[in-house]
C-alpha cells in the first residue's frame, strides 16, 4: 500500500504543475506524467475503474499532442472508457466517478483549446476524483485533489486578473 501511496504523490504533484502551464500541449504533457504514476498507484491500491480511466486518457492526451484526435477517436475514448470502466468497476457508484470525471475533460479538450475552460474541468476533476481516491485509500492523491483544485483556482484567477490589466 506504501508504494502506491507514494506513487499517488508523484502523479499528484505533476498534475498540479499542470495546472499552472500556459498552452494546452504543456498542460496536456504534465497530465501524461501524473497519469503515469496514477495508474500504477490505481492498479497498487485496488483502484481498478481509476486504472481504466486514466490509461485511456494517456491515449487521448497523446493524440490531442500529437494532433491526431478527432471527432471518431474522442467517440472511440468515449466508448471505451464508458465499456472498460464499467466492467472493471468494483466499487459501485464511487468506481464511475473517474469516468465521469475522464469523460468530461476528454469532450472539453476535444471541444475547446482555451486553457481557462481546460481549468475549470481540472476543478470538476478534482472533486469527483477526491471522492474516489478517499475511498480507494489514496490519501496523498486526496490531499492534491484538494491542493489542485485550490490552485487550480488561483492560477484561474491570476489569469482573469492578467486579463484585466
């Protein structure tokens, strides 16, 4: 269980870097290196749905870099991820929180390349994630779930006040 917390930390603290990159190809290339580390932590700490999630969203991070997503490969991610983390979910309604959470955020950057609205998805993200991960035992994830959203927060608003000035 150690070695999964601490995997959890890893991830967690590359997905907060990402938070504050400004284009979306930096954003989406700190996402890889967390969900790298998240998935080992998922696999570790029985967290199988999360697992699931995550290694589809290496894949659609990788296309969305390599600008190789469309409309068909989202649909695709979409599917899969809908099949996958329903067949492997062990935890009941907690276990569809990551889909949810991988869903959304796979429509919105298909959808949109503004790095504010990427933001806010991160904020939905979190919050359904944190509940996930307290159940699963990932406490170092939870406590970034936490730390994320609230920089998250603070990197939307240091962007809304550079706007304004």
């Amino acid at each position: 269980m150690s070695i999964g917390l601490i995997f959890s930390a890893i991830g967690a603290v590359c997905l907060a870097l990402s938070s504050f990159a400004k284009t979306k190809k930096r954003m989406l290339t700190w996402q890889i290196t967390d969900y790298l580390f998240t998935l080992v932590a998922n696999i570790l700490l029985g967290g199988y749905t999360g697992a699931i999630t995550i290694s589809v969203s290496i894949i659609r991070n990788f296309l969305m870099i390599k600008k190789w997503d469309s409309l068909w490969s989202t649909l695709i991610l979409v599917f899969l991820q809908i099949s996958f983390g329903s067949y492997f979910n062990n935890l009941g309604l907690i276990g569809f929180l990551p889909i949810i959470s991988s869903i959304s955020y796979t429509l919105a950057t298909f959808l949109t390349d503004k790095v504010k609205w990427l933001r806010w998805i991160i904020v939905e993200n979190m919050i359904l994630w944190s509940f996930y991960d307290w159940t699963i035992k990932a406490y170092p994830a939870l406590i970034m779930d936490i730390v994320i959203t609230l920089t998250t927060l603070i990197a939307i608003r240091k962007y809304k006040t550079n706007k304004l000035n």
